[in-house]
C-alpha cells in the first residue's frame, strides 16, 4: 500500500472534485462540505466517468444512466438496478495537503 500526494486541500472546495490517476486506478477526490473523500471514477454500471457527474450533498449522480452513489461510502444509493458499490480509499490530509492510501 502506498500513500501518493494529491495536491492541496484548498485545490478542492467543498463541492468540487478532482480525477486523479493513482497505482494504475482513476480515483475520484471530492470536498464534501469539507470532508475529503475518495472513490473510484469509473461507474460501475457502463464504465462512465463520475468526474462527468453531478455533486449534491454526498451524492453523486452518474452523468450516463443517473446511478446515485454516496462518496462517503462508496456505496450505491439509488437506481433500478442492482450494480457494485465504488472502491472507497482512505484519504489523509498533512500541511494543507490531500493524501490518498492506495
Ligand atoms: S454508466 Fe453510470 S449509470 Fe450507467
């Protein structure tokens, strides 16, 4: 396991989120009202980029096929079918910096 730098915390504001490309995986860091988080950005539906979806609260709504997943947790919310939850990484923040455990 690995820990590989993000960036800086105030690159994101709550309500933002930013793709990275960590140990080979797209990773998805969001600013939940101050509470970094970050999941997988691939949907598990159809393989649509979540970075291309919608943020409300902790929800995030897949662009594609509306696919509503909580970033807090990774885990499906909302849609008729029954799809894998996201991989969910553990986020640390340093100095004003945002971390990720890979
Ligand atoms: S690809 Fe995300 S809901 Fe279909």
């Amino acid at each position: 396991m690995g820990r590989i730098i993000v960036g800086k915390a105030s690159d994101i504001s709550p309500g933002k989120m930013k793709k990275v490309t960590a140990d080979g995986k797209e990773i998805l860091v969001v600013n939940v009202d101050g509470i970094y988080c970050a999941i997988d950005d691939t949907c598990t539906h159809a393989g649509a980029s979540l970075s291309e979806g919608t943020l409300d609260g902790s929800v995030l709504t897949c662009g594609w096929h509306g696919a509503k997943f909580d970033c807090k947790t990774g885990k499906l919310s909302s849609f008729p079918a029954k799809i894998k939850d996201l991989g969910l990484y553990k986020v640390v923040i340093e100095s004003e910096n945002i971390f990720l455990q890979v």
